[in-house]
C-alpha cells in the first residue's frame, strides 16, 4: 500500500490544511503499518506551469520534442506514476483569493496527458480506482445562507479540472479558519472549532482497522 501525501499551504507552521494532511497521514500510517508515503509540497517547491516553451509537449509527439517540451513531457510521466503507484491520493487544499493555490492548478495541468492519464481514443480516465482524500480549508464561511455563498471555487473546480483522469475527489472541509487570529472574527470561534472537530472526526475514522481490509 502507498499513500501519496501533497501539501500546497504556503503558510507554514500556520497552515490548518497541513495541520490536517498531517493528522489524516498519520492515521493511514497507523492503518498501514507497513504502507509507505509518497511525499510532495507544493507550496515549497511548486511546478512550472505549463508555457509556450514546454507546455505544447502534450499536443506534440515525442519524437517530435524540443528539449523544453521534452522536460516538460518527463515531468508529468513522473508526476502521473506517482499517483498510478498510489492506493490513496491525500491533497491539502486551502482557498485562496476564492479558488485553488496556482501550484495544484499546475499540479492538475501536469496530470492531463493523453496516453497516461486518459486514453485519447475512447476518452477513459486512466488514473481511477483510487481512494482521493481533499481537505480543504476556507479563512470564512461559505456555506448556503453566508454573503459569500458560492464564492469558493476550489471545491467545485477540482473534480471537473480532474474528471479527464478518473479521479474522483471525497471533500472533508473546514471554514472559518482565520477566526482565532482575526479579532473582527472572534464571535466566530465557536462555529470555526465545530468544522475543526467535525473535520477531525471525519479524518480519524477514514482508514479503521476494518475499512482497511477492503
């Protein structure tokens, strides 16, 4: 069994979603105590993003590469087998400005090659059949009712941006999570710990002793 771990906060230890990752991680590790974990950070080394020098690579034949399209071309073979070598995909993903860090975007454009994670013929998603853990993690609120409803376009976009592959993401989020350390958020405290825990909760109990048998 393997787990592919990625982390994409950029803030450090004041990250909640790598806080999280962290947890959800350890309990796979106690789940598997003979698994091993695949790690990648991509909010400390994040991935070129696709270009004019190296991005064509996918619309062009190998054999027909510049040495850019080539880079580019080996990086997503690399990042593809990762996930084909992983039983269970663990993305951290915070909000922000209203949507996906640029680097899991990148991560995700590295992932849509014809040949390796989808077949151009029939269009079949390659790299299904594997668990997909996302936590996300929002600063505010944006659940149905709040003023700013609908304004988080990281959890929607993921599993559209993704659908080519076959993976199909499982959401485990939490909200509010600038409330302990915003003073114009603080009566949001007690909504923000109910998501932590919630979350938590969710994430203990991903990977018992018994759902492991399956």
């Amino acid at each position: 069994m393997n787990l592919l771990h990625i982390d994409s906060s950029i803030r450090g230890d004041w990250s909640v979603s790598r806080r999280l990752t962290a947890r959800a991680a350890a309990a796979w590790r106690a789940a598997h105590p003979d698994g091993t974990v695949t790690y990648r950070d991509l909010g400390a080394e994040p991935l070129p993003h696709l270009d004019s020098d190296g991005g064509l690579a996918r619309m062009t034949p190998p054999d027909q590469h510049t040495p850019a399209q080539r880079d580019s071309w080996e990086l997503s073979e690399r990042l593809v087998d990762e996930v084909k070598r992983a039983d269970v995909v663990l993305l951290g993903l915070p909000l922000y400005n209203f949507g996906a860090p640029s680097s899991v975007k990148s991560w995700v454009d590295h992932l849509i090659v014809p040949g390796l994670a989808y077949d151009p013929t029939t269009q079949e998603g390659l790299l299904g059949g594997r668990e997909f853990v996302v936590l996300t993690t929002r600063g505010g609120g944006y659940g149905e009712g709040t003023p700013r409803f609908g304004w988080d376009h990281a959890e929607p976009w993921l599993p559209h941006g993704l659908s080519m592959t076959g993976m199909q993401p499982r959401f485990i989020s939490t909200e509010l999570t600038l409330a302990p350390s915003v003073p114009a958020m603080a009566e949001l405290i007690p909504l923000h710990e109910a998501s932590l825990a919630a979350s938590e909760k969710e994430i203990d109990n991903l990977w018992t002793p018994a759902s492991a048998q399956r």
